[in-house]
C-alpha cells in the first residue's frame, strides 16, 4: 500500500516537466516558429509595357451652326443627336420680307430689260435717221455748189445730219444707262436671293449634333448657335499623362481606351498627337489618342481611362510584382534556399498590368523567390528562417 502511494507522488512530480517540454515543444512550433512563406519562380511570359492616363472624351473638330442674319425660327428639322449630312437642311427663318424684297428687285430687273429694249428700238431708228440725213446732207451740198439750191437749204440738210448723229449718240448714252440700271437691279437681286438663302440653315459638314440650343420662335442673331455639331471621325480622348511616364510615348502607338459608361470593354485606340506644354501645377501633358475604329456612340466629356502601350516583349522573364522589395534604395526579391532568406539585387525591366514585372538581370531563373504580404516582407532579414507554404 505504501508502494503505490509512492509510485503515485512521483508520477505527480514528473507531469509538470512533461507539460513544461510540451509547452516548449508547442511555441517553437506555433510563435517562435519560422514564418511560412509562399514561393514562387522565375517564368515566361508575353509582358506589355503600359502608360496610364485619364481624361475625357472630346472631338478635335466641333462646330456651332448659326445663322448670319437676325430672324425668327419658324422650323427647326434636327434634334439632338442626329447624324447629318453635309448641305441638310436643319432649320428656317422667317423670310416674308425677303421673299417681297426678292421680288421688287425682280421687277426692277424685268423693267430694266424692257426699258433696255425701248432704248434699243430708239438706237436703231436713230441710225436709219442718220444714214438719210447724211445721204441728204451730201445731195444738197452737190447741189449748193452747182448753184442749184440755196446755200441755206443745203446747211438746213447738214444741220438736220448733225441732230440725227446727237440722236443716235444720245441713244447709245440710254442704252449704257439702262444696262447699268440692269446690273443694279441684277446685283440687288442677287443680294435679295442670298437674303433668302440665309433662311434656310444647313449643315456646314458631315457629323452629328451634339446639342440644340435654340427652340422654334427663338429669334436668333449672327453668331448665335443653334446647333453644336460635332465630327465623328475626329472624336478622341483627351488624355493627362504624368510628365515622369512619358518615355516610349509618341504619335502612331497603340493604346486601349477604357469608357466610364462601359468599365469592362476596352477599345483600340491609336496616339494622333503630343502637346507641347505640360501642366506645370500637375506636371502632366495632355496627349490625344484617337479611337481606332472611329467611335459611332460617343458622349463628349465622358470620364477616359487610357492605357498607352509603348514596349512589348514576347517570353521576358518575369515575377508577380508583390516579390519585389526596395532595400537601401535597392530594388530586389528574397531568395529562400536551405529555409533561409537571402536577399538579391535585380535589374527589371517592363512592368506589366498584370502585375507582372521582367526580370532583365539579376536571377539565373531556377531560384525560389519568396512572396507575401508587403508588411510581413517589409520584415525580412537576410539569414532569416522561413518555412516554404505547401
């Protein structure tokens, strides 16, 4: 009986160090073990290099279409957002006063002509005139000097002679008159047709309209738009790229245009051109990139996400993004070999948005590169343990 109670107090001593061992064994298991990391290898991949801008969406070409008289809008044939030809008809004015000033300055020209006519008449009894003046005129001077009229007579007969040429000269002076009164009355005409003409208001170019600005019985004034018409083939994104990102780009690249209206879509896009000055609060530049297929469904001014690629390379070594770290202004990856980190400078080169980034030099390609979370790396140490995630 004695024997067991004190095979039992010595069990009971030798339970606390079993549970300090295995309290020890469980920390460097769980806290004081090593971090687990994830670990992933060099690969090859088609990489893109890509230029981030935002912006809106504009038309290089954008037209008001107003009117160079002042009148009244009796007819408007165009709304918002119709597609339109060049020479279509979009709207009339009043044109009553016009209209009768067209046809005074017809009347004056109808006048004109049959006074044109008149004088015409006149011209030509006058030279049939003449040419019996004259022939009577140089009978009588023969007979003068033969002593067969008087000399009175025969100077009656020059006389009459020099009235007949005043008469024809005089003719001809009406005729000019007249023709000049013509070409008056022709150039009034004229200007009451052009009158008329700028009541009626068509478009200047192919393009859709963009916005009516005036309503029928608005009276509109030189100048004034009644429509805003926009040319499609010019419609671009008006893009602000940061200064320091600016490398690679020029006209002719490639880009991808991301609308706010269709977030998931990319449209192809071309740079059509650079602008000469930057911002100089925002230190950005405006660059111009033209959608490509011309855009047919565009809303001007809608928010423009746009990607401009400027380098492209096809099995570029590369690593998730997330592997890289900057140490003493330094950029590279941890390297695990043997469960223990190593840091490595590396040289890279494209950064695609994938999150992916070229490896130019720097890794031979079979080494184990360790990825996680930026905090949990931002704690790494060379010689550090690890344990490799399965």
């Amino acid at each position: 009986m004695e024997l067991m109670k004190t095979v039992a107090r010595r069990k009971k001593y030798l339970i606390w160090p079993l549970a300090l061992l295995a309290a020890v064994v469980l920390l460097k298991l769980t806290v004081l073990a090593p971090p687990k990391v994830k670990v992933v290898t060099v690969e090859r991949r088609d990489l893109t290099a890509q230029v981030y801008g935002n912006g809106t969406v504009e038309a290089k070409v954008v037209v008001g279409v107003s009117s160079k008289i002042t009148g009244r809008i009796v007819e408007l044939l165009a709304d918002q957002g119709d597609t339109v030809k060049r020479g279509q008809l979009l709207a009339r004015l009043e044109n009553d006063d016009f209209i009768q000033q067209q046809r005074q300055s017809e009347a004056g020209l109808n006048k004109a002509a049959a006074n044109l006519d008149v004088e015409q008449a006149d011209l030509r009894k006058a030279k049939a005139n003449l040419v019996l003046a004259e022939k009577n005129a140089q009978r009588f001077k023969t007979l003068a000097e033969k002593n067969l009229v008087s000399k009175l007579e025969a100077e009656q007969y020059d006389t009459a002679c020099q009235v007949s040429r005043e008469e024809v000269a005089r003719c001809q002076a009406a005729i000019d008159a007249v023709r000049m009164e013509e070409r008056a009355n022709r150039a009034n005409l004229g200007f009451a047709r052009s009158k008329v003409a700028d009541t009626l208001i068509h478009a200047p170019q192919d393009g859709v309209i963009i916005t009516r600005d005036l309503e029928k019985g608005g009276t509109v004034t030189p100048g004034m738009p009644i429509f805003t018409l926009a040319d499609p083939r010019t419609v671009w994104v008006k893009a602000n790229v940061d200064e320091s990102q600016l490398k690679g780009v020029s006209i002719g690249k490639k880009a991808l245009i991301t609308l706010r209206s269709a977030p998931d879509e990319q449209l192809p896009g071309q740079v059509a051109r650079l602008g000469r000055e930057s911002d100089r609060v925002t230190e950005e530049l405006e660059v111009d990139v033209a959608f490509t297929p011309p855009l047919r469904n565009f809303r001007l001014g809608e928010q423009s996400d746009v990607h401009i690629v400027t380098t492209m390379k096809k099995d570029a070594p590369s690593l998730p993004a997330a592997a890289f770290v900057t140490r003493d202004k330094k950029r590279g990856v941890w390297v695990v070999a043997n469960g223990k980190l190593t840091f490595k400078p590396v040289v890279v080169g494209i950064e695609d948005r994938r999150n992916l980034t070229e490896i130019a030099a720097g890794l031979d390609g079979g080494e184990r590169v360790a990825l996680g979370p930026a905090p949990e790396m931002a704690k790494f140490r060379d010689g550090m343990k690890v344990r490799v995630a399965r």
